[in-house]
C-alpha cells in the first residue's frame, strides 16, 4: 500500500468552491482501481494550502489507470480551475509507525 500526496494551493476566495469539488469527486475514488481511500486537510496557518492523502494499492494504481482515465480529467475538471499552482504530488511508504 501506498500513499499519494498531493500539496494544492488554492486561490484565495476559491477555498469553498474547491472543497465542494472535493466532495463532488469522492465517487471518482472510491470506483478507482486499487484506492483505499482519500482525505483531504487544509492548512491551519495558511487556509489556501490543502493536503490530499490518498491510499493506492500501489503507484501504476494512481500514476497509469487512475490519471489515464475519464475520472481523473473529470476531477480536473471540478477542481482544477481553483489552483493557484500547479500541485506538487508524490508518493510514499511506511517506514515507522508509532501508535
């Protein structure tokens, strides 16, 4: 199991709108091939800046069926009018866990 991260910065003024979107896009995650899941945070200190954590089975998972597919130009198209740059996304493995 993996994780996508994805920091998104988002337009001031936008910020409701795009979690709307966010909200819109859940089916698209939950239909996608090898997701576990996804959640979204936003910044305390900055409220432009979100976090989306989402949970692959593995990389082609995310990177090839998902991002090659009609959903995923289906969440561009919902939030992808609110970035303010372009989102910065990589993706992790666990290494520690505590509790």
């Amino acid at each position: 199991m993996i994780k996508e991260v994805a920091e998104l910065k988002i337009a001031a003024g936008m910020e409701q709108q795009f979690e709307a979107g966010v909200q819109q896009a859940i089916p698209l995650f939950k239909r996608a091939k090898g997701c576990h899941g996804m959640r979204m945070e936003r910044s305390v200190e900055e409220p432009g800046s979100y976090m989306l954590f989402v949970e692959w089975e593995s990389v082609d998972d995310h990177m090839v069926h998902f991002r090659g597919s009609e959903d995923f130009k289906e969440w561009r198209r919902l939030v992808g009018e609110f970035y303010s740059a372009p989102p910065r996304v990589f993706h992790t493995a666990s290494a520690v866990e505590g509790f």
